[in-house]
C-alpha cells in the first residue's frame, strides 16, 4: 500500500498539478495588477474620473462597477490563456496520441531483453 502511494506522487502527475496550481496564482497576480493598474483607471477616467470615477451613488450607497467590470476582464484574461496554453495543446496531444502517431512506449521485462539480445547474438553469429 506505501509502494502505490510512492508511485502515485512520483507518477509525475502531482508534480505537473502542483506546477500548474503555482503558475495559475502567478498568472492570476499579474492579471489582477494589470487591470487594475491600467484598466481601472480607463474605467474610472470614462465614468467621470477622479476617485468616484467608476462609481454611482443611491441612497448613499456606493456601486463600485467598475470593480466588477475589472473582475470580468481579469476573469476573460485568465480563462483565455488557460485555454489557449493549457486545453488546446493539450486536446491536440490527445487528439495524436488516440490516432496513433505518438505510441506508449513498449515496456519489457529484463528477461524478455535479455532473450532478445541473444536471439539478436545468435543471428548475428549464423548471418557472419
């Protein structure tokens, strides 16, 4: 049961994800520091600018829109790269992998290459 296990974290699968989660947050900061740093001011500056520029007033309660239109645009940004980077690449290999052209390696025993080597010696020794 502790050799599956072993096997299971070192497949390499859990590697990838863990890759994959620390680049994802990366990505996600730079995103956010973007539209925040150049799309919220565009918003703000096309709402009225100044500090209430993206923002409306009722009752005495601020909506901040342009937050939110900050949040789709960070969400947009991300979902696009992610599948442009990670889906699309990734269908494709699978796409190949299911028509044939990239083939699982085959795996043999020892003893099976070790039969082949000598079948391959004696037929090198009969053909010489």
């Amino acid at each position: 049961m502790i050799q599956g296990f072993k096997d299971f974290l070192l497949r390499g699968n859990i590697v990838d994800l863990a890759v994959a989660v620390v680049i994802g947050t990366a990505f996600t900061a730079l995103v956010t520091k973007f539209t925040e740093s150049f799309i919220n001011p565009l918003i703000a500056l096309v709402g009225g600018g100044g500090t209430d520029g993206g923002t409306f007033t009722i009752s005495e309660q601020v909506f901040t829109y342009g937050a939110f239109i900050n949040a789709v645009i960070t969400f947009v940004l991300t979902a696009a790269v992610v599948y442009f980077i990670v889906v699309v690449p990734m269908t494709k290999l699978n796409e190949l992998r299911k028509s044939g052209q990239a083939p699982e390696p085959e795996v043999v025993s020892e003893d099976i290459a070790l039969l082949r080597e000598i079948r391959d010696a004696l037929q090198a020794r009969k053909d010489g």
